[in-house]
C-alpha cells in the first residue's frame, strides 16, 4: 500500500521556534503509527502539520498525494485537550452528531445515514447509555471517549489522535485502544502521539521524535538503545538495557502552546 503522507526536508516552526528541524518521515495506509518522544519534541506539531492546522515552513510534506478533496474532508483530528465552557448544554448524542454537520449542507437534515453513524461511533465507544447526559457531567474518561466517537463518526479515511489513552480510567483506555487497533480493519490509517514505550512498540510504524525526525520505520528497527539515547539525552546505555529502558517521567503536556 502507498503511504498516506510523505515529509522530506520537512522544517515547521511555531512562533519563533524551530518545532521540527528537517526531517524526513512517512506514515503507511491502513497501519498504527505512533509517534513519540520526549516533552516538546513536536510530536503534536507534526500532528497538527498533517492535519493542516500548521504550515511547513519548508521541505514537502504530502498528504494523501496532495490531493486537495481528501486532505481536507478525510482526516479526522481527535485532540488531547478539549474543554467544554461550564453550562454548555450540549449532550453526548450532539456532540457526536456534530461530526455529521459538514455533508449536511445550510439546511440539510440528518440522513439515516447520519444516525446510524452516529448510533454506531457511540456503541464502538461504550458511551450509548450516556446519550442523553451533558457533557459537563461526565468524567474526563467519558468526554475522551465521546470525542473519539466524534472522531469516527466523521467521514475520514485517516485518524490523528493527540496522547488518547494518556491520564484515563481503565474502561475508557480499553475502549478506545480497540478503536485505534480496529480502524486499520476498516481501511483507516491510525496517527497517535504516545509518550508510552510499550504503546510505541505495539503500533506497526513509529516516528520517533526529539525536535527533529531522530527515526521512522519498524518499532524494532527505530526504538533502539541509540535512538531512544539520542531522542532523550538518557547518557550511555548498554544494549541488553534495550528492553528494560525507563523512560524519564512525561508530564503529559508535550509541545501544546500555552
């Protein structure tokens, strides 16, 4: 299968800070990529580069072979961080219902179609029985898993998804860990950001971070004793440590603005 998005020389800047130096990377079809690497590495940045929320600054990065109706309709972007303002009342069902809203149209109304997709992304998630809730009433857990409904019920053909099981109650992490293992069977590429080691090395793809591209290619080929040393600075290891390599604490925040 060709690969849904190619980087060469890629370099992204936020604000005026060099995010991603050049690098080159690639994401396959139909795989789970993980990337991951240390707070600040750009993990998210080239997450949100994919997406088309950031611009390279220079180098190539194609998505979807450059083609313009599938970069921006396919590509459903889950984010870590969503706040919902105190008061909204906004109920599971809708904010579900809400990733339909683009195919409607002005005054279009929802098709079967639509409710079905709906209905579904929220039996995938375990959240039906909380269709009626508010958002506002549910655990960080819940809200997690409602976004990702959301995330699938939009048409899509690739899903970004920001640290999803980071900080979550076991239910919720079960629930949508099978999402990222079962898209892949549906014909989507899967794009997480992990600070897991364990987590990286169960996808089929990783990009291994460190403010430039350190590695990208097979768990088993990229996540060496070398690369992890060289992505977070953890001195001399030896070899057979490769397995038992403990990653310095993450506070979870990586490389969002403030």
């Amino acid at each position: 299968m060709a690969d849904v998005v190619t980087a060469e020389g890629v370099v992204i800047t936020r604000g005026s800070r060099v995010a991603i130096s050049a690098s080159d990377f690639s994401i396959p079809a139909g795989k789970i990529t993980a990337i991951i690497g240390p707070n600040g590495s750009g993990k998210s940045t080239i997450l949100h580069a994919i997406a088309g929320l950031l611009s390279i600054s220079s180098g190539n990065l194609s998505v979807f072979n450059n083609t313009p109706l599938l970069s921006q309709s396919q590509i459903s972007y889950v984010l870590q961080y969503t706040t919902v303002p105190a008061g909204t009342p906004l109920t599971v069902m809708e904010a579900v219902a809400m990733a339909r809203y683009p195919g409607l149209g002005l005054f279009g109304r929802p098709s079967k179609e639509d409710k079905n997709r709906v209905l579904s992304a929220m039996a995938r998630l375990e959240i039906s029985h909380l269709a009626k809730r508010h958002l506002t009433e549910l655990s960080g857990g819940q809200r997690q898993r409602v976004y990702v409904a959301q995330g699938i019920a939009q048409d899509h053909a690739m899903l970004l998804l920001d640290e999803p099981l980071t900080g979550l109650d076991i239910n919720s992490a079960k629930a949508i860990d099978s999402i990222i293992h079962d898209e892949p069977v549906r014909g989507c590429s899967v794009v997480l950001t992990t600070h897991d080691l364990e987590e990286a090395r169960a996808a089929d793809h990783v990009i291994l971070t460190a403010g430039r591209v350190v590695g990208c290619g097979k768990p088993a080929d990229v996540l060496t004793t070398e690369n992890l040393t060289n992505a977070y600075g953890l001195g001399s290891l030896h070899e057979h440590e490769t397995t038992d390599l403990i990653l310095p604490t993450e506070h979870h925040l990586d490389d969002h603005p403030h």
